[in-house]
C-alpha cells in the first residue's frame, strides 16, 4: 500500500496540479485574468444570484389562454367552411373544451361533417413528425347537432408546442437586455425557469416577461360615440378597449386586424425628429406592407389603433397613405419604455400567457455582502481545522492539511469546469467539506496509532492502517453520496449547488485520502525513517477507553422515546414556521436608506395595504428589516401585485435587498418534493447499508437517522426557525453525517463479531464504541469548528441553515452510539452469521458482505 511506481507518482502530482491551476482564475482579478497567456486556464466560477445579485424567476403558461385560443380558432372554421360550401346552421357556440354547432337541414349533415373533418384530422407530432395527435374529437349528441370536444392529448400537444415556442420568445427577450450568461430553460410539462445572474434592475425584466406582446393594428370605430357603446352595447364586430394612460381613455375598436406583429420585421426605439420625443419605429415585412398600405389608403382621415394585449398605445389619424411599409409608433414613451416595446416586438409574441409562480430577487449590495461573509467565514473555517490537525497529529496533521488543501483546489477545479453556479449554499458545502474531509485522515491515522499498539513496526502500521480503512471510508463517504445526489434532484437553486459542491467534495476527498495522503506519508517515512507514530495532542485521548456505553443504553432508549414522542406531540399542538417555499406568500428583505429603520411604522403601513396576515421584525445589521407577507387567495399573480403595492409604498424609503415570491402551485408541490427526497434518502441508505451489512445494520441504521430527523424537526418546530427548502437541505445534510457516523461503528461491530466470535453481543459492541471514540471526537470537533465558523460569520441568510446542522452533529453522534449500535442487540445479531458468510467466501461462493475493516 506504501509503494507508488513513477508512473503513479506523476499521475497523482499531475492530477493535483491540474486542479491547481484550474482553480487558481479563481482568485485571480479579472485584469490579471485578460494578461495572461492563451493556454493558461481562465476560466472562473459562475457567481449565483445570492452571490452576485440578480433574479430567479419561474413562469407557468396559462393553459386556458390556449384552450380559449384552440376554441375561437375552431370556430372561426366552422363559420368559414360552413358559409363556403352554404350550409345553413345555427347555434354557433363554444364553452369550456366544447364547441357546438347546429345544422338546419338534415339534408346536408352528412355534407356539413365533410366540411368539417378538418377539425378532427390528426396532426403530426413527436421527433421527424413519427407520431400524430387528434386535436378534436366529433359526436352527435343529436340529429344535426355536431360537437367538437377538445381532446386530452391535444391540449397537452398544444401546451408542449406553446411552451417552446415560449422558450424561444423568452429567450430573445432575455439576451435583448444585453444579460451575461442568462438561463432560459423549460422545467417540467408547463414552466420556464429564468435565470439572470448580475441583473441591476430585477422588475424591469419582468415587466418585459409578463408581457404577451400581441401587437396588432385596428381601426377605430367612430359610427358611434364610444361613451354611448359603453353605456349600452357596441355595434357588432366591435369591442370597447381602453389605452395605456392615467387615467385610461376609452376606445371602439374594429375586431378586425389589419396587421399584426407577425409581420413586423424590426423595431427600434428612436426619437421623432419633430418633437424629440422617445417612438418606436417599426418596418413591415412585404405582406405586411401591402395589407397596411391599402388599409391606409382606404381610411384616409379616420383613426386607427395600434394595440398591444388588448391596450391602445396610441390611436393617430391618418393623413394620407402609408405605402412604404414602416412608420413609428408613438404614445408618452421615456427612452426605456421605448426600448423595451421595442424589444418586445422584436422578440415577437408568446403564444399564451406566463404567469410567474416563483421569484426569488437578490439586489447586487447584498450579493456583495454574501460573497464577503462567505470568503470570510471559509478563512476561519479552514484556519481552525488546519490548527486543529495540526495540534492533534503533529507532522500527520501538516500532511492531512496539504492534502486538504489540494482537495478543495481540485473541488473548486471541477466545479469551475462543470460551469456549476456557486452559491451561498454551496460556500457551506464547501466548508462542511473542509471538515468532514479530515474524518478520512482521522480514520486512517487512528487505525495507524492502533496497529502501531499491538506491536507492529511503523512501516507495517501505516501499510495495515491503509488497508483497513478503505472499505470503512468508501462506506461512509458513499452514503453521505447518496444523500447528496437525491438532494440534488428533490432541491432547487441553491439548495441544488449545495448538493453538487457536497457531491463532488466527497469524490475528492476519497482520492486524496488513498492516493495524496498517502504518497505523502510514504514521501515520509521512507525520508525520514520515523520509529514512532508522531506526537501530538490525540495521545491525550486513550487508545482504548473503557467507557460502559451499553450500561446506559436503556435509559437512552428510554431519553430517545420520549423526546421522540413528546416532539410528534407537539407538532399536533404547534404550528411549523413554515417559509414562503412550503406555505406561499412573498419574503421581502429591505434596508433603510437613512440605516434607522422603524419597524413599527413599516408594519402600520403595510397594514393599511390590506394585504392580509404580516409579518415585520428586524434582521441582519442595523437599518434591515424582514418583512413576510401571507399567500395571496387571488391565485400565483395576486402574488406579484403584492410586492407591487410594498416597492410603491416603500421605495422612497428603502432599498429592496431579497425578494422571494412564491404562489400556491408552487409551494405544495416543493413541500411534497422535499418530503419524498427525506424518505427516498432513508430507504436508499437501507438498501446500501442491508446490501453492504446485514438486514439488522439497515433497520438500525435507519431507525437511528429517523430519530435525527424527528429531532431536528423537533428543534425548528420548539425555536419556533422559519422551515423551508433550506430546512430540508439541513435534514438530508445531517442524515448524511449521521449515516456516516453510524457506518463507521457499524464496520467496526462487524470486524469485532468475525474476531471475537465466542464474546456477548452486548461487549463486542461496547468495544467497538470504544475503539471508534476518539474518532467520532475528533470528526465531530472539526466539523463543528468548521460550521461555527460558517454560523458566527457567514451571513444571517444561511444562519438559521447552518445551526440545524450543528445541532444534528450532536444528535448524530449521540444517536450513532446510543441507539444504531444497541439496537443490534434488540434485533438478536450473532456472529454466526458472519461465520457462514466467512465459509462461503472461503469456498468460493459470493458474498454481499465486504472484507472485515475497522475505522
């Protein structure tokens, strides 16, 4: 185990190097980055928006605008081909996904559904058109009456098509506002995810994207006095439309379109040369210009509107005939609104409507406050696990450390090259690494120090130190994987780029510890020949205590109980803080401008906002409030018009640091995402630690990570913490520990039932318990330095996520000790069975149990 070849040497070396230099752009500046050499990497980290600003926004397309669209399309069809081929019907209506239509003469029936087959032929759909979709489906309720019924999978067809073209539309709206590296992505059967890092003015870019943009030009219907179509009826083929203004004016407008935006071939924002006023000017393609050109010439001295989502812009007069196919369009424009109707009607329209559902707005000033605390809390961080390795194993710590070191270079390397975001969340994973890094080290050295006890040479010590740590880390890091992948797939945004840092920390730890760590170590004694295992504080500790754990496991058991209890108790008798992710609502993070913020005031203000049940109290830094306002009944857009109201009442006052808004859709489904990925992670760990063990190991594994669970759970519901997807993150993130901590002791009660085959169960495990304390100390202690850290200075934002951690490292411990392991007695596990498995090993049959390891 202590020898490398050179081939494995330079591969090691080559591959640490790597990691170096691509992670070291990183810290560069970006002035340095543009002077240095072409084949030096530069690539840098993406910045997420809680690191750099910038919104988060998910939009829902309304799939009734598309039913009422196939509908008003279907007939049209109907009147058109029935007065073509003059069959007489009556009745001509639509409702719901139903349109119906009655034939007078029985006669002409059969010639009518001849007409009207259309409707129901199947159209193409899937990859190169191989598959076909019925839109509408026919019957004949009665003699004569024909119904067309929009069909299932033709509305999911519809939605399918809407949504990518919506994507496409999006998407050119986005890279108008000249956004860096904006994601536009589709997100399930009916959402688009929106995704702009370093926005400076967040609500200008949904302006721009909860606008249809329908542009279409219509006459003005002036056979009749609008004030008198309002009062009464309008004339038929006319509709009373209102314009953009303060207060609106009201129009009659002819239904009939004379062009729309389809044909627009470009717009730009300008200046009429006449008044200096902001105007979008605009050219037709040749279709549209001929239609628009004739129009012009046959209306000369009457109105016409140009409208936009059922809003007139403006309404000129035409003065003589515009045959050129381009003209301006005018209407109290700022240079802004100009450009952005112009970006809109360069993008083209989206077929239906978006409706944001989530939004989660981060202001640049506080994405630079994160990045500051999170640089910061990272430093002290790693300076206090250094300095504790390096007091606890002398020369041993100095190498762990480099080795450590080495770690969170190729880390931050393969998040660099993934062109994974970098959030907050992901600054603690990469923190939590840091401390969780060092339990492979501590593992190996510990089971060193104990070779080295029973008598063998250093050399031999530090080779069987090696070998019988792998299996015991790649079990314990595999777990906490596998908590790390299923929260990648139930969480969202940050909580998404906490999973991946974790992820990949836990692949690069496992390298190190069995390809750097001990190069080094072999580096080491080969120069300087060492007789001793080196000094340092852990020779404080025993080697092997003798502590009577399973003396005090009843009344653990008992403690355990009824805590557990008393905590599914109280959650019938007190409500969950539950955050904006699983109840709705809007989450609105806001700064005093004068930094004397009056909580008081902004709460009587907001209350005369009739917006329902809110909440203000102070947070952060002097001058910052928190305000929590509840879901909206008025469905996800009454959302939006909330925060609309507090930024009108409160922008003179404050500047708007957080914004996160998330609608009733939205919200239930996270809270059942969330509590499928805890019970998925626990159903995982029991498979792998059954396959990997005994059927016993999993239950105890299992029942002891569920207790931790209802725990944790139980701190938030008591402290009364604000529970929301980062609650969940923290869940599954202790889990993991836990599992860990547990797979540990596990391995170690197995090595002891194959060795000591004729001693009690109940000794066996307390001297396992034993021999893995100083262990679970010293894992634990660096862990807990290194998210103390993280606590005290990396931000309120992660605070409340970051202790739910630290106390699971407690209750990880605890229940890894006082529960997984007693349970083992409950379940009867004799050695037998591992004395069976040994002699079908020893005959050649398979076994599902890995090679006896200890920690």
């Amino acid at each position: 185990m202590l020898y490398f070849s050179r081939w494995k040497t330079f591969s090691i070396w080559a591959v640490v190097l790597l990691g170096v230099l691509f992670s070291l752009p990183n810290i560069y500046p970006q002035s340095l980055i543009s002077s240095l050499p072409n084949w030096f990497p530069t690539r840098q980290m993406t910045l997420g928006l809680d690191l750099q600003g910038g919104s988060h926004i998910l939009l829902k397309i309304d799939t009734n605008d598309l039913i009422k669209a196939q509908l008003e399309s279907a007939r049209d069809e109907i009147r058109t081909q029935l007065r073509d081929t003059r069959i007489g019907y009556t009745g001509l209506s639509g409702t719901g996904k139903v349109v119906q239509v009655r034939i007078r003469d029985a006669n002409q029936i059969a010639a009518a559904k001849e007409a009207l087959k259309s409707l129901t032929t199947p159209v193409s759909s899937g990859l190169f058109g191989t598959g076909s979709v019925t839109e509408m489906a026919m019957d004949e309720p009665e003699p004569g009456l024909l119904r067309f019924t929009m069909t299932d999978e033709g509305i999911s067809y519809r939605t399918a098509t809407a949504l990518n073209q919506s994507i496409e539309v999006v998407g050119r709206r986005v890279n108008e506002l000249g956004t860096t590296e904006p994601i536009v992505q589709r997100q399930g059967d009916d959402r688009i995810l929106v995704q702009v890092p370093g926005l400076q003015d967040p609500q200008r870019l949904k302006d721009i994207l909860g606008q249809t943009a329908k542009l279409t030009f219509q006459m003005v219907d002036q056979t009749v006095p609008v004030q008198e179509a309002m009062e009464g009826r309008p004339p038929a083929g006319s509709t009373v439309m209102f314009s953009r203004d303060d207060p609106p004016v009201p129009y009659l407008i002819e239904n009939r379109v004379i062009v729309s935006g389809e044909n627009l071939i470009d717009a730009q924002a300008t200046f009429d040369q006449r008044t200096n006023e902001p105007v979008v000017s605009f050219r037709f393609d040749s279709k549209g210009a001929g239609r628009f050109g004739q129009a012009t010439q046959q209306n000369t001295g009457k109105l016409f509107a140009i409208i936009l989502d059922n809003q007139v812009i403006s309404a000129p007069r035409i003065n003589e005939p515009i045959l050129g196919g381009s003209g301006q369009i005018s209407g109290s424009f700022t240079p802004q609104s100009a450009n952005d109707l112009a970006v809109l009607l360069r993008a083209g329209a989206l077929p239906a409507t978006l409706t944001i559902v989530e939004e989660r707005t981060v202001g640049p000033s506080l994405g630079a406050d994160s990045i500051s605390a999170g640089k910061f809390a990272s430093m002290v961080g790693a300076v206090l696990v250094i300095g504790c390795m390096l007091l606890v194993y002398g020369k041993l710590g100095l190498i762990a450390n480099l080795a450590l070191a080495a770690n969170v270079a190729m880390m931050i390397a393969i998040l660099t090259l993934m062109g994974s975001t970098l959030t907050l969340p992901g600054i603690a994973g990469i923190v939590l690494t840091m401390g969780m890094a060092v339990d492979s080290n501590i593992i190996i050295f510990e089971r060193v120090r104990e070779e080295r006890a029973y008598g063998k040479s250093i050399v031999q010590s530090f080779d069987q130190g090696f070998k019988q740590a792998l299996a015991t880390v790649v079990d314990a890091n595999l777990t906490t994987f596998i908590v790390a992948v299923i929260l990648f797939y139930v969480g969202t945004g940050p909580v998404r780029g906490f999973a991946v840092t974790l992820g990949i920390g836990i692949i690069t730890t496992v390298f190190t510890a069995f390809t750097l760590t001990r190069w080094m170590v072999a580096f080491w004694i080969k120069r300087s020949k060492p007789t001793e295992f080196p000094k340092g504080l852990v020779h404080y500790l025993p080697l092997e205590p003798s502590l009577p754990f399973m003396k005090f496991r009843n009344w653990a058991f008992a403690l355990s109980g009824i805590l557990s209890v008393a905590i599914i108790a109280m959650m019938f008798v007190k409500d969950f803080n539950y955050g904006v992710d699983f109840k709705g609502g809007s989450m609105i993070e806001i700064q005093a401008k004068s930094h004397q913020a009056d909580a008081a005031d902004v709460r009587s203000r907001l209350e005369q906002l009739n917006l329902g049940d809110v909440q203000v109290q102070e947070f952060g830094t002097e001058g910052e409030l928190m305000v929590r306002v509840a879901a909206q009944d008025a469905g996800d857009n009454a959302e939006q018009s909330a925060v609309e109201k507090i930024k009108g009442e409160f922008a003179e006052d404050y500047d708007f640091r957080r914004v996160e808004t998330v609608g009733p859709t939205v919200s239930s489904e996270l809270a059942w995402t969330g509590t499928i990925g805890i019970l998925v992670s626990m159903l995982a760990l029991l498979v792998y630690i059954w396959f990997r063990f005994e059927w016993q190991f999993g239950i105890g594994a299992v029942v002891s990570t569920a207790h931790d669970v209802i725990i944790i759970v139980g701190i938030y519901v008591f402290l009364g913490l604000e529970f929301n997807l980062s609650s969940i993150a923290a869940i599954l993130t202790v889990v993991g520990y836990s599992i860990n901590d547990t797979v540990v002791i596990y391995d170690r009660i197995r090595e002891m039932l194959r060795k000591y085959k004729k001693m009690p169960i109940e000794e066996i495990i307390n001297l396992a318990l034993n021999h893995t304390l100083s262990r679970t100390i010293l894992t634990g202690l660096t862990v807990l330095l290194a998210l103390a850290a993280l606590y005290l200075y990396g931000g309120e934002v992660i605070s409340s996520f970051v202790f739910a951690i630290i106390v699971g490292v407690f209750v990880g411990s605890y229940s890894s000790v006082f529960i997984a392991g007693p349970m083992l007695i409950l379940f009867k596990l004799r050695s037998e069975t591992f004395e069976k498995e040994d002699g079908a090993r020893k005959s050649g049959a398979s076994s599902t149990v890995a090679p006896a390891s200890g920690s």
